[in-house]
C-alpha cells in the first residue's frame, strides 16, 4: 500500500502560504496529492491545514527559516510586501544555497537578451516605479543564485478585484489599466503554473511568463463585473481619490503603500499581450490561461452574488 500524502515527507517548502499566491499554490500541490511543509507566523492563517507540515517561524528569524529547509528539495518564495523585503529575500536565497534546495520564486523581473540589456531595463523600470526596485533587486538575486533557479514572471492579478469587491458591489471599479489595456493573470493559474514546476525536479531553470490570455482596459474589466453582478459598474481608475480611498479602507502598511504605487502606475502604462507569453503560459499550465470573464463569473459564483438579485435591486431603484 501507497503512503497516504500526510504519511509522506514533505519535500516541498512554500513560504508565504498565507498570502494571495502562497494559497493558490498550496492548494494546486493540495490537488495533486502532494504534501508541503509551510513557515508560518501563525497557522490560522491557512485556508486549511489538511495535509500540511507546519512550521511555526519567520523569515526574519534565519534559523527558522533554515531549520524549515531540512529535507526540502525545493522552495516556493514570493517577493514580501515588507520594508526589508531585500535582506528578506536574501535569507531565503541564501538558505536555499546551503540546503541544496532549489527556489521556484514569483514576482516582479526584467530580463533581457544580454546581461547588458537586463540591467538596462531594471534601471528603467527603476526609475518607472522607484518603490519596486527592491523587488527589482530581488528578482535579478534570485535569477543569478546557485540553486537552480525558475523564476515565474506574472502580470497584474485578476484577485485584485476580489480584494475591491464590495467597491465593485458599490458600482465602482478602481483598478487602474491603460486607454489600451492591461493584461491581467488568473492568481490562481499562478498557483497551478509553480505546483507544476515544483513537483517537476527536470524543470528547466530560467525565467517564464505567466499572463492572461488578453489585456483589458478599465471600462471593458467594469463592463464584465457589471454584466455578471447585474448592476450598473462604472470605472473609477482615474480618480485618485476613488482609487486612494478603497486601497486605504482595505489594505494597510507597505502592502497598501505598494499597491498605490502600482496602480499609478498600470494607468500610464499599457500592458500589452504577447502571443509568445500566452504560448509560454500554456505550456505551463497545460491549457488555456483563465479569461477574465471567467474569473468574474466564478468570484460571483463563489460569493452567491447571484446576477438576478442584482437587476432585482437596480429594477426596484429605477422605480423609485
């Protein structure tokens, strides 16, 4: 008789498995059967412990984060919203390296074709978005480690959205986009798209594109949650005081800090969708990347906002 997945080490480490991507992987390992070993400061913070190996720590104490790594082959890491989110990063890098484990790591990097170009574009992108070159910083650390490094490269999250929605159940929509259109990535075929890679000890190292299949503007990503909600959604991106205060009534600290900064951002520049990244996700996933439509329609389906009680209330305010 097989090992049941909780009777099995677990060779897999994700870090931030309380957070936004950290869950999604978790739950795509969770899926395929495959036990992880998570750090965390406090485990209520898990969607579910089931099939988990539970490290109580932080990646401001090293030593736990050193003693997580025992036995691990490979480490799923995101980029922390933190202030030291560099010497952060490098504590993890650096216990990969001595623990012989390999680091799959997700977030903000610009690669180039020449080493020379690289470090053109993070200078550029530096000086776009001055609050992103730590992560900048991080991504070039962990692209240039000792630990077989794959580095997964996603665009703007569609749970963005999710975080907002009692905004959008207001009749509003804050994420900014381009007049020409922002690609926008499923969360959770960024989940699916690491579980693979970390299950798959052949997986080339390098660094992958995980996008959505197409870039929307603010008024076409309003449209859909007002077409799935049946209610009137109006865009709002280009307020800054509509954007600044549903950021603040949500998010706090250097995470809002962050968010603020990519959401001006993401208005002055387009997001544009390659067919060669499209490919490459793909590949990753085995399919098709989630359509924003899609992703509206299960957020909706999720939250039992049925689209009918929707037109109800705005039927009945019309008649007011």
């Amino acid at each position: 008789m097989s090992p049941s997945p909780s009777d099995r080490p677990a060779d897999i480490l994700v870090l931030g498995g309380t957070g936004l991507v950290g869950r999604e992987v978790l739950a795509a390992l969770h899926r395929r059967g495959a036990r992880a070993r998570v750090l965390v400061r406090d485990p209520a913070g898990l969607a579910t412990t089931d099939g988990l190996d539970i490290q109580i720590g932080d990646l401001h104490d090293p030593a736990s984060v050193r003693d997580a790594m025992d036995g691990v082959r490979v480490v799923f890491a995101i980029s922390p919203h933190e202030a030291d989110e560099i010497e952060l990063a490098r504590t993890v890098v650096s216990s990969c390296e001595r623990a012989g484990a390999r680091l799959v790591f997700a977030g903000v990097h610009v690669t180039g074709r020449t080493r020379a170009q690289a470090w053109l574009m993070r200078r550029i992108y530096g000086r776009m978005m001055p609050r992103y070159r730590g992560k900048l910083a991080i991504g070039h650390m962990v692209e240039t480690s000792r630990n077989d490094p794959v580095v997964l490269m996603p665009t703007n999250f569609m749970q963005t959205d999710e975080v907002l929605l009692d905004v959008i159940r207001a009749g509003e929509f804050v994420q900014t986009a381009h007049r020409k259109g922002l690609n926008r990535v499923d969360v959770r075929d960024l989940g699916e798209a690491a579980a693979r890679v970390l299950l798959d000890p052949g997986f080339p190292s390098g660094c992958y594109p995980v996008v959505g299949p197409r870039s929307l503007t603010g008024p076409e990503c309003a449209a859909e949650w007002s077409r799935a909600l049946g209610i009137p959604v109006r865009y709002a991106g280009d307020d800054d005081s509509a954007v600044e205060s549903a950021l603040r009534a949500h998010l706090s600290g250097h995470r809002r800090d962050d968010w603020i900064a990519s959401f001006r951002l993401l208005r002055g520049v387009a997001v544009a969708t390659k067919p060669s990244e499209v490919a490459a996700t793909e590949r990753l996933l085995g399919r098709r990347p989630t359509d924003f439509a899609e992703f509206v329609r299960r957020v909706v389906a999720e939250h039992g906002l049925a689209p009918s009680a929707g037109r109800d209330r705005l039927a009945s305010s019309s008649d007011r």
